[in-house]
C-alpha cells in the first residue's frame, strides 16, 4: 500500500505508532469515528521484522481463563465486519485439537461448553481415528470454530479501511520520541522529522522496551507497567506426507508435553501452501528488544523440533523445507497491557497470543485514547487493580 501524503497546518487528533494488527486496528478504529489519524509505521505494514507478517495466525477460543474465551467472542464480530469491508475473508477455518499431559483438554471444553461454543471432547482412540496424522496419547479437544489469519492480509485491510475514513499512513517513519509541546505532543523521528498529535498511541511490538523511555510519561506510570519480554521466535515449515485437499485442511494444534509447548497451523502462502508450519511457544532466546534480533536459526532448536515431529506428527516429514524467525512480546502473566496517561497510550497486546482479538484491542485502545469508553482493569496496570 502506498503511504498517504503528510497534511499541513493543525496537528492530527492522534498518531498511531506502530502498523502492525493492533497499531493497524486501533488506526482503523479511531478513523472510522472521524478522528484524524497518522499512522506512523518505522518500515511497511506487516513489515517482516515485526509480529504481523506473514499469511498464518491461529484464531481459536479455547482458554483456561473464561474471560478470554469471551474476548474472542466479542472480536469474531470485527473480524466478520473488517471482512466485509475487505470483501474477503481473513480467517481459514480449520478447526483447532488440544490435548497433551500438561494441557488439560476436560477443563478447556468445560469452558467452552459454558460460553457455549461448539466442541467435542474426544479419547485419544478417537481423535487418531479422525487424525492419523497425530501421535495422540492424551484426550484431545475438538473446537471446529477456529481457524488461521492471514495476519498480513488483516494488517493491510485495517490500515486501507483507516485511509478510506482519511487517516495518514507515513511509512519509514522511526519515531524516536514523544513529547509534550502545549496542548498537543511532538513525535521526532531518528532522522530529525516532527509531527504534531494531540494524543499518541504506541503500538510499537517489540520495540516498545526501547522507546518507553523516550516518551512523555510519568515516572509513576512507567514503574507501573509490566516486564515487557522480547523473544525472538523460530518457526519452522514441514512438508506434509500427504497433500491435504483444500476442503479438508489440516487443523491448528496446541499440545503441551514434556515441558513444552509447541503449535502448529497450516502455513499458508507463507511456505507455499504444502506444509504445516509448527514452533515452540516461547520456545525463542530473549531479546532487549526487536532492534537486537538477528534472524538466525539456533541449530539445536531445530534439531528439537525436528525431534518432536518426527515422534508426534507421523502425517508430516521431519525435515524442514523452510524456517523463519518472529517477534513475541510478553508480560508476566500474559495479561494485554492497554493504559494511557495523560494524552499517551500504551497498547502491547502480547504476540505470542494477540493477533486472533486484533479488531477488539483497536477498539478498546480507541476508546481509552479518546474517553469514549474503558478497558478491562486487568489491562490498565496504572490502576493498580487486578
């Protein structure tokens, strides 16, 4: 997508730091209540140094925590509406198994039961029945609801939607501060720009630990913020033994055993569409932040996931055909952080899990950026409220 030229004169409303799904969704958000928006993003939209990219995302609903279930409720209606806008999907549907010894399939689809989502709680003879491409040895829960997001594709949906209301996109922008300057702030980029905005959201990802403290905030504020931990992940694409047709694709997983967790999801145009792209959940080595990723593959992580393939995925070759590596950024409890002080806002909504509410988080951080609304007090650290 082209950038939108830069305005002249009054400053903009807001400036939305960061276009990736939730910078790009909080742009989208404000936008479409008439606000004026620049977006401005330090390289492009879904850029590939960030968490967004890429054709493949799990959406599903299933959570310990009942409340995210809920979560994901409410942000299946603003994917359908950003689809619609987009006029074409961005959600797969394939279904989503859990199971493993440390993942407790019976309490998950207790919960789903009780939000009322469907699903079916299968033995391990079962669910080998239906998929002989798993190794199962536990229970396994079934959810048909889930899918995969074309994080990308939803990046670029959100970010034409927001200009179609007439936000700015500015591209190549690397703001490196935020100040207050009268009623509104000033964002300086690193190579000397200035723009005006009378209130800033920051979704920067995984630089947001290198930029809070170049930001116009109080020191309270600050020290009630979370840890933010950047880890820079590796994924890695396995061939399917046998090509699934495109009618029956494979589902998403999650399996906790053995001290880990690991995901896996059809790859998408990500690697070609003939493989299942599968990770270690926080499985990555911890970064300051995204500025010191190197895009290297730790051999002895591939050899583990190689490993855990070739003993339980018998429908794919252990042997990966491509591999990549990605941005997490966590808080402790994995909890999202959206808060604002004064005219910022703060808004990091986890990678390792964010992308499936993209379109309720813009939501969410609009309301709390313009007053027009609040956010769940588990997100507002500042509050001092659990």
């Amino acid at each position: 997508m082209a950038a939108s030229q830069p305005r002249s004169g009054d400053p903009f409303d807001y400036a939305v730091v960061g276009a990736g799904l939730a910078g790009a969704a909080t742009a989208w958000r404000i936008a479409q209540r008439g606000h004026g928006v620049a977006i401005l993003e330090r390289s492009e939209p879904a850029n590939s140094a960030g968490s967004s990219h890429g054709s493949a995302r799990i959406f599903r609903y299933a959570y310990e925590d009942p409340f995210y279930t809920g979560l994901v409720q409410s942000a299946a209606a603003g994917w359908k509406e950003l689809e619609t806008a987009h006029g074409a999907p961005l959600i797969r549907p394939t279904g989503c198994l859990d199971f493993g010894e440390e993942h407790a399939p019976k309490r998950f689809a207790a919960g789903l039961e009780e939000a009322g989502v469907t699903r079916e709680l299968l033995s391990k003879e079962e669910a080998s029945a239906r998929w002989p491409q798993f190794a199962f040895t536990t229970d396994v829960l079934w959810h048909p609801g889930a899918g995969v997001i074309d994080a990308e594709g939803a990046v670029h949906a959100m970010v034409a939607a927001a200009v179609a209301h007439s936000a700015t996109l500015l591209t190549g922008w690397t703001v490196a501060s935020v100040t207050k300057s009268g009623a509104a702030y000033a964002l300086t980029s690193s190579d000397g720009r200035t723009l005006d905005a009378r209130n800033v959201v920051i979704a920067a990802g995984g630089w947001l630990p290198g930029l809070l403290g170049n930001l116009d905030l109080p020191r309270a504020f600050l020290r009630s913020l979370p840890a933010f931990e950047v880890r820079q992940e590796t994924a890695f694409h396995f061939p399917y033994r046998d090509q699934p047709a495109p009618e029956t694709p494979w589902p998403t997983f999650i399996h906790k055993a053995g001290g880990m967790q690991v995901y896996g999801l059809p790859g998408g145009r990500d690697a070609g569409n003939r493989g299942q792209k599968v990770a270690e959940y926080n499985g990555g080595k911890v970064l300051p932040d995204a500025a010191s990723q190197d895009g290297k593959i730790d051999p002895a992580h591939r050899r583990r996931m190689v490993d855990y393939v070739a003993h339980n995925l018998p429908g794919l070759v252990p042997e990966p055909y491509a591999e990549t590596t990605c941005l997490f950024t966590n808080t402790p409890t994995e909890d999202f952080v959206i808060d604002r002080a004064e005219g910022i806002t703060v808004l990091s909504p986890c990678s390792g899990h964010g992308a499936k509410f993209a379109p309720l988080l813009g939501a969410l951080a609009a309301d709390l950026a313009s007053g027009a609304g609040t956010v769940p007090a588990r997100f507002r650290p500042s509050t001092g409220r659990e």
